[in-house]
C-alpha cells in the first residue's frame, strides 16, 4: 500500500508540472479574449499576474513533490 501511495504521489507531481506548463502556454492565447470583455479591461494588468502565479505555483509544486519522490528513494 505504501508503495502505492508513493506512486501516485509521483504521478501527482508530473500532472502538476505539466498543467502548469499548460497554463503558461494557454495565457497568451486567452488574454486577448479576456481583453474584449470590457467588464475586465481595466483589470487585464491583476489577471496577467494571477494567471502567471498559478502557473508558477503548479510548476513549483509539482516539481517538489517529484524532487522529494526521488530524495526519499535515494535513502
């Protein structure tokens, strides 16, 4: 069961890394719809870098969760 569970922790963190680079991705090709939207025109600045963040956040978290997979395996 243990051994299950570090698998998935594995298979977790590399669906995290490669959403994120999803996000990262697809940003550049919904900005100029949420542009359009004058409701958030104003606010396009405060989208931009709530999207980045979650992309780094996505990124980052995946990319501990497999470096610490392997760290544990080492041992």
């Amino acid at each position: 069961m243990n051994n299950n569970r570090k698998n998935f922790q594995l298979i977790w963190g590399w669906a995290l890394v490669i959403i994120g680079v999803a996000v990262f991705i697809r940003i550049p090709q919904v900005l100029p719809k949420i542009e359009q939207i004058k409701l958030y025109a104003s606010t396009i600045p405060y989208i931009k870098f709530c999207l980045y963040i979650l992309g780094i956040l996505l990124v980052t978290g995946g990319s501990k969760k497999i470096f610490d997979h392997y760290k544990k395996e080492k041992r």
